[in-house]
C-alpha cells in the first residue's frame, strides 16, 4: 500500500510540475513516507532532495488534502531549486509566499483558517442557527443576513485590497463515475450566488481504486465554508424529497429540476434584493473587484483548463415536477459544527 501511494505522490508530482510550475522543477525528489515522520504532515529536505509526508496523514485524509499539501512542499521545492533562496530566509518567508501567490497553492502550514475567518463563519452559523426557526419571515431573514455576511454585499471596499491571502480551495462532494445533470447544476449554483468559482477534475484515489471525477472550488474560506454546505444541503435535500416508484432516470431528472428549481428561486431573490438595495453601485464595484480577484486565483491554480460543454436534453415530467419543488424550497438547516475549512494540524 504505501509503495502504490509514494508512486502515486510521483505521478502527481510530475502533473503537478508539468501543469502548475511549468516543468521549472528539473530534477525529481524521493518520496518517502514514514510512521516515524510525525511532527509535520509533509516536508521538503532539499540537502538529500526528499519530500517526507507522515504515514498517517497520507492514510487518514482525502485525497485531495493529501495532493494539496504535495503542492505546498513542492513551492518549498522550488524556493530552493529554481530561485535558490534555500536557508537564506525563513522556510515561509517572502519568497515562498510569492511562489505560493503566484501559483495558487495554500502557504499557510496545515490550511489552517485565520481568526477572522473563524469569526465570520461562526457569526453565519449562529445566523443559520436562526433561518430553522418556525417563524417563516424570521428564517427568511436569517438566512439572507447569513449570506450578506458570507457574501460580498457586506464587505467593507479595504477587505477586496489585497485578498490573495484570503482566497484558498476545496474539494466538495464524492468522487463521481460522471458529471451527471444535477451535480453540474449544483456547482451552477454555487459559482452563480455563493462567491466561488469551481472546476471539475479528474481524480485517482490510490487507496481505494476509486476514479472519476471531483469538484473543487475556489473563494474566501469564509465563502467556501458556505458553498460547502450549501452544496451538501442542495443534494441532499433533491435526494430525500425524490418520490418513490421512479427509475434511475426518473430520480435524476427529478433531483436535477429541484436543483434547477432552487437556482430560480434564487436567481428572483437576488434581483429583489438588488432593487431594493440603496447602496447597489457600491456592491457592484466591490463585487468586480472580487470576481476579479478569484478569476486572477483560478488562472494561477488552473492555468490550462478544458472548458466542457453539457448536452442538451429534453425535459421530463420528473424533471419539470422536481423545478416546481425546487422553486419552493428554502434553505432552513443550520451549519454544523465543524463544516467548514479547519483540515489539518501541522505541515511545513
């Protein structure tokens, strides 16, 4: 098992260098991994030009977490083999943080959210708390200051300055045999109103066999946290209402219109809210100046991306019975404890 996962580390650090650096990183490392390595989750030695990750971080997490803290050893890799800064500043000095900017990789040790991002996802949870109320107007309520909170409306002009160190990723969802209609919708979703930008990818989980494809999305963490749990509530909530006696594509027309459905109602909501907003020209430049923001972050994480295009189908009966459900449907579940962007203690 670990010779298959230290193999697997290598391919990913070939399509890594190829993909992000460019093919910059000339000579590959040793990939060793280790149940004595525990003090760190990764690291990089650049004196016996080894990347060290702990047998028990690379067994117990995604392996999503597992490939992005390769990326981050590999920006330590490339502060000591192309810019040749090695030892002469701190392991996450100024010249790792540019690598780090430059190519849309996490430099924070362990992805570890800072204070005020716990603040402002802890305030949307207490404001979630509130849209499970009974009360109908008072979780409407809830949940629209939740996501001005969470969302770009609220932030003061300063806050879009400067907000590389803000922005981070995640992987949401299972690994998926295809992209059906309602995950593609879902990812619609949250790029359309919850602040992120998203991209499928395609995935080999080494320990399990388990190929496909993934989501990942891109954002503030305090929006991540959000899209987060959006997207599992979204899928979810299509698959539990999804009547009984339906076939396969009976269920999947049925969840993908509750999806579509959802979109709408939201869709209505933010042109209400946009109209009645005093301040709508403000919110507009703020908004172009975070969207420009996360498209510039994309552009560095992702630089070659395929853009794919879904078939058009025909809509069904189910299809079009899950849209009226969905245009009804509220969001009404509060945030539970520990949804959000807290993966990892440790790293280098």
């Amino acid at each position: 098992m670990l010779r298959d996962i230290s193999r697997a580390l290598s391919r990913e650090w070939t399509a890594i260098n190829r993909n992000v650096f460019g093919g910059a990183l000339l000579l590959a490392p040793t990939i060793e991994i280790s149940e004595r390595f525990t003090s760190t989750l990764g690291q990089w030695n650049p004196t016996e030009r080894a990347l060290r990750f702990s047998q028990k971080f690379v067994a117990e997490h995604p392996w999503w977490v597992v490939v992005e803290v390769l990326k981050h050893e590999m920006a330590h890799q490339y502060v000591s083999d192309v810019l040749g800064v090695a030892g002469e500043e701190t392991s996450h000095g100024p010249a790792f943080r540019m690598v780090c900017d430059r190519y849309g990789i996490d430099g924070r040790a362990g992805h570890q959210p800072t204070e005020e991002e716990r603040r402002v996802v802890e305030r949307a949870r207490k404001l979630l708390a509130l849209a499970s109320s009974s009360n109908e107007h008072e979780a409407r309520n809830a949940l629209a200051a939740a996501r001005r909170l969470l969302g770009h409306h609220g932030l003061e002009e300063e806050d879009t300055h400067g907000t590389d160190h803000l922005l981070g990723a995640m992987v949401v969802g299972k690994i998926l045999a295809k992209r059906s209609l309602v995950h593609r919708l879902a990812a619609t979703v949250l790029t359309s109103h919850f602040h992120v930008r998203a991209i499928w990818m395609n995935v080999r989980d080494p320990r399990t066999d388990e190929e496909g494809v993934q989501l990942e999305i891109m954002g503030r963490r305090s929006d991540i946290a959000m899209a987060t749990y959006v997207h599992d509530w979204l899928l979810g909530t299509a698959a539990r209402l999804c009547p009984s006696g339906l076939g396969a594509k009976g269920r999947e027309d049925f969840q993908a219109g509750v999806v579509l459905g959802h979109f709408e109602h939201l869709n209505q909501e933010a042109a209400s809210a946009r109209a009645a907003s005093s301040d709508a020209s403000t919110s507009l430049v703020v908004t172009k100046r975070l969207d420009t923001a996360l498209d510039d972050y994309f552009a560095r994480r992702h630089p070659d991306v395929r853009r794919l295009r879904g078939r058009r189908r025909s809509l069904s009966s189910s299809f079009r019975e899950g849209q009226a459900t969905g245009r009804a449907l509220k969001m009404s579940k509060p945030l539970d404890e520990g949804t959000g962007i807290k993966l990892l203690k440790g790293g280098s």
